[in-house]
C-alpha cells in the first residue's frame, strides 16, 4: 500500500511538474524597429501670378521642402518651447492674422525687455534673391533668420544648448525630426531648418490687383489711378524700390535710405557692414497686405498709411546717404495732392490679401 502510495504520488509530481513547465512563457523577442523611410518630398506651389513673372524659387540644396519637415517647422513656429521660460514662439512677434508681424511698435521679449525695430513681416521670403534678411541684412538666408531670435537677449533669451536639450528631452519632438531628417538627435541646424521651411511656404499671392493682373478682377477707377500715380516718376515714384506689375513681391529686397533722419540714431545695414555709405539704409519692406502690418519702417513711427503718404509727399529728411533714386528729396518729397494720396492708398490696399491671414495651413497646429 505505501509502496504503491508513493508510486502514484511520483507519477503526480512528475505530470504538474511537466504542466508547469509548459505554461511557462516563453519571451518574444522585441519586433524589428520598423526603418522610417525618406522624407516626403513637397515642393512649393507657385502662384500664377509668380509663375508668369519671377523667378523659381530659392530653395538650398541642403533643405529641400519635405511634409515631414513643414509640419516640423510649423509646430516650432507655434511653440514656446524654444524660448528661455517657455512662455514665447515665434509667432508670439509674428502672428498670422497680423500677416505675421507684431502690430506693436516694437515687441516684448520674456524679461520685458523691447528692442528698437519692428517686426518685418515674413511672407514670400522664397522670392528673397538677395538672401539677406532683418532691417540691417545682418542675418544670411532664411535659415539663419530663424537662428537669431533663440538667442537673442531681448527675444526669447535662451541658449541653443538648454533649447535643444528641452526637444531632446520632449515626448515626440525626437520622433518627428527623425521622421523630417532621419535622425533623432536634435540640433540647433535642423530646428532651423525645419522653421524655414515652414517660413517658405508662407506665400502670399491673391490680393485684388493680382486677380486683375491675371484678368479676374477689374480695378476702381481710383485704384488705377493709384497705380499709374504709384508708376509715374513724376508722381508717386514708388517703383524704384517696390518694383511694379513685372515684380508681385512689391519689394526689391535691397536696402535704401527713404529720407526717414537728417541724422541716425539707428545705423541700420552700416552698423553691418562697417561701410558709412550704408549708414540709414534699412531693408525695403513689401508693400503687401498693408491693412494688417501697421505700424510702419523700421523703427515703426508711423501707425497709418496717411502718416507714410504724408513723409514721402513732404516729408523726406536729407542725409549723406539719402536714396539717389528719391528725385524729389532737396524739395522735402513728391509734394502729392489730397486726392492724389488717396488714389494712391486705394492702390496700395488693393494688394491685400485676405485670404492669407486665414490660411488654415498657417495657423498653430
């Protein structure tokens, strides 16, 4: 009996012994990381009415227009998460319903502090063939325009070191440079290059005189009387800057001194370059939706377009360095009439563009 008991009890051990065994689990290997293929490539869609006048655009070879790059971009524009204390993006100073400019005279920063210009606008900064931006020329290339306000001191007062290591540190920020780049190690290049292509795509090209340039849309008899004022040399004379119906971007993107000082406070691309015959030239900003980026020049001293009429009708100051192309500058302007300013800002509004502040692809994610 006691034989036969153990018998039976060894048979027992031996069959949960094998049943514990097989319930035991195995360990799965971790899947394959599935490769992230390249990024999709989306080159810009060039308006019409830049198709039949300009020029391609300027794209570096190094940072080609990709999805994954421009949705990138677009979330960094929109996040404060690149400023020292968190609390200010990009678009803090450059906001699209404003067509991305600060209506401010001059923007805050995150100490509070203001700097002494204001904000340009950034649209059609593709079309930018002399690749240097801000008021002064200081910095090269879209991509070094982004650079700049990071480390800025009155901007977003931050270093690219504690910036970089706030992305790498992010939940999904290494997850979408790799899928934008290939790699998800963050850098202060790619961060910039991903916000200029964002930047890029930021084009701005159906305003009323476009629609009539391509034949959609007639002009009031007062905004064509603008224009032809705009064009005459001996009238408005503003072409030799802004460019003209062959030009849509409104702006030669060079720099010129429009009489603003007898004497600088604010040297402008000078204090760049070193070059005293550079002294109180400022970049020329586009004459494009004018309704929304008031106030006005580099230092934002006039907040209507009735005070910019009235400077360049009576109001230019001589310098050194005055524009030689402003024929008019000795007699203090191009001494316009009332109704000759006001034909002259019907023009100028007619190269709003309402659709582009509204954009839906322009606004924060």
């Amino acid at each position: 009996m006691n034989k036969l008991f153990f018998i039976v009890l060894i048979i027992l051990i031996g069959f949960y012994s094998c049943k514990k065994d097989n319930e035991k689990v195995i360990p799965i290997p971790p899947p394959t990381p599935i490769p992230i293929g390249p990024p999709t490539p989306a080159p810009l869609v060039i308006p019409a009415i830049f198709a039949q006048t300009l020029p391609p655009p300027l794209i570096p070879s190094n940072n080609p227009q990709t999805v994954e790059g421009i949705a990138l971009g677009r979330k960094l524009f929109f996040d404060p998460i690149l400023s020292g204390n968190g609390t200010q993006s990009c678009a803090s100073c450059h906001a699209p319903s404003n067509a991305f400019v600060d209506t401010n005279r001059f923007s805050t920063g995150i100490d509070l502090l203001q700097g002494n210009r204001n904000a340009m606008p950034i649209f059609n900064i593709a079309w930018n063939f002399s690749d240097k931006y801000f008021w002064d020329g200081r910095a090269i290339g879209v991509e070094g325009q982004a650079f700049g306000p990071v480390v800025n001191p009155v901007e977003m007062h931050n270093t690219w070191v504690n910036a970089m290591a706030t992305l790498q540190a992010h939940p999904t920020y290494p997850s979408l440079f790799n899928a934008a780049f290939g790699t998800t190690t963050i850098d202060s290049i790619l961060v910039t290059k991903a916000i200029a292509q964002f930047e890029r795509t930021l084009i701005s090209a159906n305003s009323k005189f476009d629609r009539f340039l391509l034949g959609l849309e007639p002009l009031t008899p007062q905004e064509a009387s603008g224009f032809n004022l705009f064009m005459d040399q001996q009238g408005g004379d503003c072409f030799h800057c802004h460019g003209n119906a062959g030009n849509p971007l409104w702006t030669d993107n060079a720099f010129h001194n429009n009489g603003l000082d007898a004497n600088f406070t604010d040297l402008g691309l000078g204090a760049v370059t070193g070059n005293a015959a550079d002294n109180g030239k400022f970049k020329t900003p586009s004459l494009r939706n004018l309704i929304y980026t008031a106030p006005y020049m580099h230092d934002g001293r006039f907040q209507t377009l009735d005070e910019v009429l009235e400077h360049y009708s009576t109001g230019v100051q001589i310098s050194p360095t005055v524009d030689p192309m402003m024929e008019f500058a000795f007699q203090g302007g191009v001494q316009l009439t009332a109704s000759e300013k006001s034909n002259l800002k019907a023009f100028l509004l007619s190269l709003t563009d309402t659709d582009f502040v509204v954009n839906p692809a322009f606004q924060a994610p």
